[in-house]
C-alpha cells in the first residue's frame, strides 16, 4: 500500500504566533528588541557621519592640491613666457642670431622638454628659424596646414603682449598650444617668438609622481574632451573631482582633477562589524530563549508545515516519484507519475516486475537496470530508459534513484525520480542535425571562397593536356615520329590528367555531404589533402608553405572530412592574416606530431596577431575581425574538435603572430 501522509488538523486553519506562545506581557519580547535596533540606528548614524567628515576632509585636500598643481603649472609657463621675451629682445637688439638662435632654443628645450618647437619670425611675418625646423610636422588634420595659428598671431601683434592659441591636436594623441610673444620698438613689431607646447609632456614634467599617484589629472575643453591627463590608471568615477580653469592658456580649458578610489577606512569597518557580531549575538541569546520556550510547541508545528510541504510538492511537480521496497515492489507513486504512465495509484502500487511501463523491447535490458540497482549500485548519474504509456506511447526516460532510508537509519528500498526526456532528446537531435548542415554550407563557402584559385589550379594540367594532345596530333600528321617520341608524350597526358583528377577528387570529397562517421585516419593524409586546396590560395598570396609533419602515419580516431574542414579553415585563417606582411616574410608552418594518447596539429603564422579585446571573443559565433567574415569559422572548428573529445586553442607566435593548436585523440574511446 502507499504511505499516506501523517494524520494531523490539516483541515484548521494554522496558529497565529501569540497562540503558540505562553501569556506573557507584550513589552516582555518587544522592549529588548526596540532598544537594541535603536542602539544599532544610532551607531549607524556616527558611523555615517565619521564617513562624511573623512569624505569632506579629503575634498579639502584635493581642491588644496589641484590649486597648487594649477600655481604650478602657470608658473612653468610663465617662466617660458619670460625666457621668449627675453629672446625676443636680444633679437630685436640684435644681440641674437639665427646661427647662434638653435643653440639657444635647445637649451631652452633641454631644460623644458615639454616646449616641442620654438620659431622666430620677423616683423613681416617671415619666418627667420624654427628649431626643430619643420613648422606644424607634429600636428595632424588641418591643423597642420595652420602652425603658427594666424589668428593668434595677429591677436598678439594688436594686443602687444603674449597670447596663448586654441589647442590642436598632434601625433601621440596628443594637444599642442602656441605661445605667441611680441616685441615691439617705438610702438612697431620687431618679431615675434612662438613656442609650440605639449599639453601631455607639459604635465609629465611639472606634475609629481606623488600627485599621480593620488589623482588622475586631466586637461579638457569647454566641451568636456580630454586632451591632456596624468594618470597612473584609468580612474574610475569617483565622487571626489575639482576643476579650476587653466589659464594661461586659457580658451576655456580645465584643469581637472579626479581622486583614485582608495580603500575603505579598516578601523571603521572593524567598528562596524564589531558591532554588528554583538548585535547579532544578542539576538541569537534572545533566539535561543524564545526557542526555549517555544519547545514544548514545536512538533506539532513542524508536522504541520512537514504535511502541507509534502502536500504542495506532490501536487506541483511535474517529475514523477515512484517508491519501491527492497524486493522491488511499487510502494508509492506521484500524481505526476501517474499523469506520466498513464495507470491510476491504485493500479500502479503493489506492483512487482516487470512493471506495465516497460517496453517488451527492451525487457532484458530494463530488467538488468532493475536488478542492479537493487544490489545497491544505482548510477549516481541517472540511467536513460525508453518507457511506455499505458496508450502504447514509447518515450525516453532519464530515471534517478536513492535508497530510502527510515527514522531508524535502515534502507527500506528505493525512492525513484523519472524525467521524461522526448523533448530533450529531439532538441538535442535537431540541434545535431542543424550543426551538420551548418558545417556543410561552411565547407560550400569555404570552396566559393577558393574558387578562383582552385579554377586556376585546375586549369594547369588542362592546359598542359590540351598542348601534349596537340604535339601529338602534329606528329601524327607529319608522319615524323617515333612510337617512344608518341608514349612518351602520352604518358606525360596522362600525368596531367592524373593531377587534375587530383584536384577534384580533394574537392569532391570536402565538399560532399554525408553522415559524420568516425574511424582511424592519418592524420598526415588529412592535412595533406587540406593543404592541396590551400595552396593555389597560398601561391596567389605569395604564402611559402613549411611542413614539419610527423614520421610516417599519424592514426587518429575521427571523421576526415570534418577534421579537414578545421585544418582548411585554420590554414586560410592564416594565409589570410599575411595580408598586410611583406612579401618575404609570409610564411605558415604546419606541424603534426604524437602527445601522449593525443595527435596535435600546429599551424603558425607570421600575421598581425590577434589583439587581447579580440582573444576573450575569437571562438564567439558571429564574432569576427575580417571585413567580410560570417564570424563563424572558427566557432565550428572549435564545435567540431570538442565533439571529437579534442581541443582547441591559440598562442602568440614568438616570432610575430599566432600559433593555433589542436588536440584529437587516437583511440575510439579517449
């Protein structure tokens, strides 16, 4: 018979908790609660506001320090301000010379790295030196067609003292600003000196290590673009930054300043924590009270909630749970079971193997799982049975059991979990299906791709046929031959043929579609065949071909044609990478050779490498770094290598590039 639930008042409605308690004084349980969540709120409360305090300390510090690199900052470059009037006046006195003007400059320079031009021009606008020479060959877009900005230019001739240009960008990524100095005599322009600065060298050299350190400084334009920082990293957003305009140069820039995140305060958060193990351990003292007290309560509360939960949870799930004794018969039976076979409780309870649900079919084996896990080596891992229902209907079955053991500690007999897997099983079989034909549309695009190069592969040989066929019709004609001149002729005929049958018999057999079937393969016949239709690819791309393959036959246990499918697929990855190497450095390696109980292909390029943002995302469907790619190459190469229980996966070529290896195994059951 089933075992039926505990008898118990499930049919009352359930206590409220002051039922279930003794009449005691309501202040008995609620004034110690309230004083301590009080006493927890007001320790939160310094504690929040000790968080301010430091918060609004270090806000005082960091405006302090974005003042003082600001000071700094204006005081380099006044100072180079200065030393260019000074250049101008002993230029307009002439007591500066162009040829003595470089010496000067590098000086300059050598003490100020961060000024990257200095140029010298005369009242006219002519340019008398530049040193470096070169006006505006740092600059990049149209800036470089401007330098020096003749708008600054002319501001600083009507003004009559130092103008500082709109930034512009650089090489380096980098911004540059012109410092224009006038000099004038009796009210008229004598020349005018221009320094070209490095926003980015400017703030390497004037601001400290230690400052880096601290914040990530930053010099942007009025519309917020960055461009100029410091940083030792990228800062993250940070609720502490200040800016303060940057002037000189001025033209709306910002010095801005952002505070790197810094550990938490470890004496606080000790405090707090502290605290809140004595708060959790006065309530586990007033917890372990009220259980106390709550004792004499507790089984016929818990054999309440055991009924309902039992209750719910064979009225709610959909796996079927079947109970049998130690001689295998059925004890218990779900509702769910039930709903799955077909038979009612009262058909299916008492019943002895074999059981209605078996498939003739399959009697023996089913009767052989049966017996065994009756000897107590049950699968921890499930067992997949087909199963019928009582309208005939075949279904598999993923079945899980567990010895059912009493208040005593003695085994009973056997609890079983039954999960119908049809639906599994025919997703599982469609999605197989589904990557067959996706490997097979690979394999067609594949040969679209190459096909060009194969037609001009397989044009060779008929060509050379076409002219062997021709030699001989002319010597026939002429009556001027011999039976060798003829033989000889031929059998060369035939070799071309030969050759060209080659050529379509390799891809014939890449292309053609068939059932995926397993078995020992030469693994050096099967990169061999791959490297035929890559190599008229390779030739046209100026691509030398190194093989280094393993000593005599390499027997692997795996389907060619798919295995092939991963070595094309690889080897054009790797012609294709060369695209932008010169000429005499394209080279691929391919090697084959014997790792334990494992084959490993290596195919080794001397491309451009393949970049960390790409590497995380590379065996990603639709991820891809070509053009023109579908992003699903090597994605169906790594599926196939892993459905061959192999691996796959890619290195940097020391020598420049990227190493792809493969794994596949040599027995049938790795």
């Amino acid at each position: 018979m089933s075992p039926s639930p505990p008898k118990s008042d499930a049919g009352a409605p359930p206590r409220t908790e002051r039922e279930t308690l003794p009449l005691t004084p309501w202040w008995y349980w609620a004034v110690p609660r309230v004083a301590l969540v009080a006493a927890m709120a007001a320790v939160g409360a310094l504690l929040w506001l000790l968080h301010r305090a430091d918060l609004e300390e270090q806000r005082a510090t960091l405006i302090s320090d974005v003042l003082w690199v600001e000071q700094n900052l204006r005081f380099h470059l006044g100072k180079v301000q200065g030393l260019l009037e000074e250049a101008a006046r002993d230029a307009a006195d002439g007591r500066l010379a162009p040829g003595t003007f470089a010496a000067r400059v590098e000086l300059l320079r050598g003490n100020n790295p961060w000024l990257v031009q200095l140029a010298w021009f005369g009242a006219d606008g002519s340019l008398v030196a530049a040193v470096p020479p070169g006006l505006g060959r740092d600059s990049v877009g149209e800036a470089a067609e401007t330098v020096p900005s003749p708008e600054t230019f002319g501001f600083a001739r009507s003004l009559g003292k130092a103008v500082f240009s709109q930034p512009y960008p650089a090489l380096g990524q980098d911004y540059h600003v012109e410092i224009h100095v006038p000099h004038f005599r009796d009210r008229s322009l004598t020349g005018m000196m221009v320094g070209i600065v490095s926003l980015n060298a400017l703030l390497a050299d004037a601001v400290p290590w230690w400052y880096a350190q601290k914040y990530a400084l930053h010099v942007v334009d009025d519309s917020g673009n960055v461009l100029a920082k410091k940083s030792r990293v990228e800062a993250a957003a940070s609720p502490l930054a200040y800016a303060v305009a940057f002037d000189p140069p001025g033209r709306g820039l910002l010095l801005q300043a952002l505070a790197y995140r810094t550990g938490t305060n470890l004496t606080r958060n000790l405090l707090a924590a502290s605290i809140a193990l004595l708060a959790l351990g006065v309530f586990a003292s007033l917890w372990a009270l009220r259980r106390h007290v709550q004792r004499r309560y507790a089984a016929e509360t818990a054999l309440r909630a055991e009924h309902a939960f039992r209750k719910a949870m064979e009225d709610s799930v959909r796996t079927g749970l079947r109970a049998r004794d130690l001689d295998g018969r059925i004890t218990y039976v779900n509702p769910a079971f039930c709903r799955m076979m077909g038979w009612t409780e009262s058909e299916l309870v008492g019943h002895g193997p074999p059981m209605p649900y078996w498939v003739p079919e399959d009697m023996e084996r089913t009767l052989a799982v049966h017996r065994r896990i009756l000897a107590g080596d049950a699968p921890t891992e499930g067992v997949e049975l087909k199963l019928q229902r009582r309208s005939g209907e075949r279904f598999d079955a993923l079945v899980y059991e567990a010895p059912l053991i009493d208040a005593q500690g003695r085994q009973t007999g056997w609890m079983g979990s039954v999960v119908d897997i049809s639906e599994r099983k025919q997703a599982e079989q469609i999605a197989r299906s589904q990557n067959e034909r996706l490997q097979f549309t690979s394999r067609l695009v594949t040969m679209g791709e190459m096909a060009s190069s194969l037609a001009h592969e397989i044009n060779q040989p008929l060509a050379a046929i076409a002219s062997y066929n021709t030699g001989c019709l002319n010597k026939l004609e002429s009556g001027r031959y011999t039976t060798e001149e003829i033989a000889g002729t031929l059998a060369k005929l035939g070799a071309q043929a030969q050759r060209a049958g080659r050529i379509v018999r390799r891809i014939y057999d890449f292309v053609r579609r068939s059932e995926p079937r397993r078995a020992p393969c030469d693994l050096n016949a099967i990169i061999g065949d791959a490297l035929g239709l890559v190599e008229a690819d390779a030739r046209a791309r100026a691509v030398r071909i190194v093989r280094s393959l393993a000593a005599g036959p390499l027997e692997v246990w795996v389907d060619g044609v798919m295995i092939e499918q991963v070595v094309v697929n690889l080897l054009r990855n790797g012609i294709e990478a060369m695209n932008d190497v010169p000429a005499a450095s394209r080279e691929l390696v391919v090697k084959s050779d014997a790792v334990a109980a494992a084959a490993r292909i290596e195919i080794a390029d001397r491309g451009c490498g393949i970049d960390d943002e790409a590497a995380g995302r590379l065996f990603v469907p639709f991820f891809t770094t070509k053009a023109e790619g579908m992003g699903m190459g090597l994605n169906i190469c790594r599926s196939i290598v892993e459905a061959h229980h192999g691996r796959i996966w890619f290195e940097p070529n020391p020598g420049g590039g990227s190493v792809f290896r493969v794994l596949l195994p040599r027995t049938e059951n790795p």
